[in-house]
C-alpha cells in the first residue's frame, strides 16, 4: 500500500445538504488520513455553480474541477439525480468521477443512478466507524488504485 506521501492529491467535492453528515464525512476523510482538500456544497444547484464557476463560485481562484465527487441523491433544489445526469451528459464533466454516497437502499435509485453513469453507489453505513471505513475504502481505491484521466480546467458556463 502507498504511504500518504505516495497518494495523489485530488480535490474531492462533496454535495450533501445534511451538516451533520457534511461534518461526519470530513471527519471521516480526516480520520483515515486521506491526504486531500474537500470542499461541500449543500444542494445541486450549488454543485452545478460550484462546477461552472456561477454565482458565489464565479471568482473562484481554483479553477480545477474536482477529481472526485461524493453526491447524496436527496438533496433540495436540484436533487443528485439530476446533478448526476447534468454531469454525465456534459463533455467538459463527464469524465470527474462521482460517487453516490446516500442513505437510500432502494433498487430502484440504485439502477437509476447506474443507468445515469455513476462511477459506484455506497450506503452510508450507520455507525462513525463504519462510515470512517467506507471512507478509506472509497479513498484508497480512487486514490491509490484507479488511474484518472488528467484534470482539466472547468468550463465557465454551460
């Protein structure tokens, strides 16, 4: 296994619109020793900003999209279905990988989010620990495993 000096460095965008969860994920990444930057946006609407560079993005020094994207599927405004298919079906996005980590257990989203390109669907596990594990399991595969293609400036409107 690579030692965290090893790990490439991707900037990981969480869309989560719960602030217990945004936090317990960041202490998860934090825990597992996961040697990245995350940032959190609270709804697709503002994931979408966030990826254009709209709105309070729009003078956004960093103009790196993300290497990875942790979506939850319910989420206000623009739910991550959506979000999902917007990326997906963009040429200038598609390419990010995201992965939907959400409470729900039901077939039916799990399908529908394949059938949209999701890269992988994970229940949030119920416990800290769990949560802290599947983390480091979601890191050391999209981090130490996975080649990315190279990471390309965001386009500035759609």
């Amino acid at each position: 296994m690579n030692t965290d000096d090893d790990r490439k460095r991707i900037h990981i965008l969480l869309a989560e619109d719960d602030p217990d969860d945004r936090m317990l994920t960041r202490r998860a990444l934090k825990k597992s020793r996961l040697a990245n930057t995350i940032e959190a946006v609270e709804d697709g609407e503002e994931l979408m900003d966030y990826l254009y560079r709209r709105g309070a993005y729009s003078d956004r020094d960093d103009t790196k999209r993300p290497g990875l994207i942790l979506l939850d599927l319910n989420m206000p405004r623009m739910d991550g279905r959506e979000a999902l298919q917007r990326i997906k079906s963009d040429d200038d996005l598609r390419r990010i990988p995201v992965v939907v980590l959400t409470t729900s257990r039901a077939e039916q989203d799990i399908i529908e989010s394949y059938d949209l390109g999701v890269n992988a669907y994970v229940t949030k596990p119920v416990t800290f620990e769990e949560l802290v594990d599947a983390i480091q399991t979601i890191g050391e595969f999209w981090l130490e495993i996975v080649r990315l293609p190279p990471e390309e400036r965001v386009a500035s409107d759609e």
